[in-house]
C-alpha cells in the first residue's frame, strides 16, 4: 500500500509543531501544537482560515500555556 506524502508546507508545520513541543517541555504533540505551528507558518489553507476568523498567532499560543 501507498503511504500518503506530505506536502514541504505539512511537513514544515509538523516541524515546526515538534520544536515547539519539546522547547515547552512536553513529550508529545498535540493539536495545539499543530494549530500553533499553522499560526507560525501563517501562508496555509489552514493559517489563513484561522486568521479569517479572527484567530491570532497569540491567541493559538494560549492554547499551549501552562496553567
């Protein structure tokens, strides 16, 4: 079977989503992670509908804050 390849722009953001990871010290990645790693890269389909709807880069860091 075929394994599905990944765009250079998907792998930059599953990059960059595992930088981010391991520099706030967790041991997994997690969608939060994907989304801030969307907001980052910001010229994706999925950067650019968050940002339509109001979604900044500060606000996705939020959502990986320790509380």
């Amino acid at each position: 079977m075929n394994e599905p390849k990944l765009t250079p722009m998907m792998e930059r953001i599953i990059e960059i989503a595992a930088m981010d990871a391991k520099h706030l010290g967790d041991n997994y990645v997690a969608v939060a992670h994907f989304l801030v790693a969307m907001g980052k890269e910001g010229t994706s389909v999925g950067a650019l509908m968050l940002q339509d709807g109001g979604i900044t880069l500060e606000k996705l860091k939020k959502l990986t804050e320790k509380p």
